[in-house]
C-alpha cells in the first residue's frame, strides 16, 4: 500500500529515542522529510544523521526543552524553516516519574503538567498557523494503555494523560473542518529506554532482576511480550498518512491486548 508519505513534512517530538525516534525513522524510510527534537542535542544530532544516513531522505534535527514555552516555539520555527511548512505533527515527551500518590512529591504533578500536557498544547497551538495551509494534514499526539486502564506505580502518568486524551478528542471536532485530523496512539508497554528505566526502579523495590521484571510484566499482555518501537512506530505512521484519511478523533490501542475491556 503507498502512504501517501512522499516528500510530507513532519515533526516528530521528543524523537532523540524510543517510540519517537522509531515514528521518525519509519516516517523518514516512507520518504517524508522528518524534522527529530530532544533536549540533548548531541544525542538527536546522531539520531538526525544515523535515520538519514540510512534512508537517505531529508532529517534535520530542532534541540528545545518541550516544557519552556520559548523552546517549543524555537522548535516549530526551525522545522518550518527546514521543511518549508508542516503537513504531519507528532506530539511526544518523555514520560512523568513513577510513584504512587504518597510516595509522589506535590511539585512532581505541576512538572508532569508542563511535560506532558502543555507540551502537546504549545506544540499544537505552534504548528496549527502551518497545518492549517497542508492538504494533507494531521495531528498525532502520544498517549498511555493508562488512559484506559491505570498502571500500576504510576500516579502521575495515569492522571495528566487524560487530559490529552480529552485534548485529543476535542480537537477531532474543532480541527476536522479545517480537514485536520486528529487521532492518539494508546501504547502500552514497549520496550524503549524510559521502559528499561521503569524496570530497573520496579526491580529495585521488589529485589527482582531488572529481567525478571520486564518479563513478569510482559507475561500481563496476551501476548506475552512487551512490544517493540518498530511496532508502534508502523501503526503511527499510518495513522498521520493520508491511507488512513477517515479515521479520526480515534484512539488506538497498541498494546498487544493487554487492557481488559470490551470497548
Ligand atoms: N515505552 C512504553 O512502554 C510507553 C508506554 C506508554 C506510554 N509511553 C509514553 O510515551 C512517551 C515516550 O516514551 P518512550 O518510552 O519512547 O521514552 P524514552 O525512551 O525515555 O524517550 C523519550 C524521548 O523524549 C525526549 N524528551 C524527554 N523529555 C523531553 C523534553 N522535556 N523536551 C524534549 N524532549 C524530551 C528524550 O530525549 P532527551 O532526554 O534528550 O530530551 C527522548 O528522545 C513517554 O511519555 C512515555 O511515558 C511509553
């Protein structure tokens, strides 16, 4: 199936690692000029050279703190200098710390506010001006299993993401007019860096192996395993691709059956 991928002009958000860096490269490999953002910049700098190295398509990278609004501005005006517009915006951050709500700090909801709410919502009030012009246009925003289904240890996460789901959702119904639209990815657990992390502070608590965790957790999906960025990353390029141009306002699961509800 063609895409409809050529020469579109991405953004992916907090793309140095992890599910963004596997959404980049996949965008990048269907021939879509992808602009990659984090904040160490030399980090993304090999993560800009080594996806365009191998697929030989246009990567540019755009360093900026997604919780300093300044940043996120910088962030937009480099991409749309480097691609000259934007037609596909990914929105992504690191994930909150761990934590339940007693052993949580007061000050760690405002931060996971700013990282994962507001850095959605700066970044998509920056792109709308260009996204607007694209005949071909659609937002992504990255969300958690958690939205449906709370995780275990994970207060915050469980908490802010609403807020963007619900974000999300409203924007399919004030976006689709201008024909953006506008769809979220649940991902459930997916073996990236923050996961490794995640495992480590688990294995710590409960004096497991940090493979004895990820595969104690993995044993909770039907699948049995955790998934893999590649696999997240194949269902979110296609999502902000125009062969997926009526689906809208959805919110995917990609979490190998592992929420435990019908609907
Ligand atoms: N992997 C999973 O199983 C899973 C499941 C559900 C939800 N999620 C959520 O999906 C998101 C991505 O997860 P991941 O596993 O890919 O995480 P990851 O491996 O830790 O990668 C996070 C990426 O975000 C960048 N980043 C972090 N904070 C940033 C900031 N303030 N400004 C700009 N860039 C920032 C990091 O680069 P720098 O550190 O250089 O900034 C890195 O490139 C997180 O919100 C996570 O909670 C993940």
């Amino acid at each position: 199936m063609d895409l409809g991928l050529k020469d579109a002009r991405v953004l992916v958000a907090a793309s140095s690692r992890g599910l963004g860096r596997a959404t980049a490269r996949q965008f990048s490999r269907e021939g879509a000029s992808v602009v990659v953002n984090g904040r160490d910049a030399a980090e993304l700098e090999a993560t800009a050279s080594a996806i365009g190295q191998e697929t030989g398509n246009r990567v540019f990278a755009a360093a900026g703190d997604l919780t300093v609004p300044d940043d996120v501005a910088r962030v937009i005006e480099q991409a749309v200098h480097h691609l000259g517009g934007l037609d596909i915006l990914v929105t992504n951050a690191g994930g909150p710390p761990p934590g339940s709500f007693e052993t949580v700090a007061l000050e760690a909801w405002e931060k996971a506010f700013h990282l994962n709410v507001m850095s959605a919502v700066l970044l998509i009030r920056g792109a709308l001006p260009y996204l607007k012009q694209s005949d071909r246009a659609a937002i992504l925003t990255i969300t958690s299993v958690s939205v449906k289904q709370p995780l275990d240890n994970l207060i915050l996460s469980n908490s802010v993401r609403m807020a963007v789901a619900g974000l999300t959702k409203s924007l399919a119904f004030e976006l689709g007019p201008d024909g953006i639209r506008v769809n979220s990815i649940l991902p459930g657990w997916t073996r990236t860096e923050r996961v490794t992390e995640l495992m480590t502070d688990r294995a710590a608590r409960q004096g497991i192996t940090v493979e004895e965790a990820i595969g104690r957790q993995a044993a909770g999906a039907p699948l049995g395993r955790m998934g893999e960025p590649e696999e997240f990353a194949n269902v979110a390029v296609f999502l902000c691709s125009p062969a997926a141009g009526y689906v809208h306002g959805a919110m995917i699961p990609v979490e190998g059956g592992s929420i435990r509800t019908t609907l």
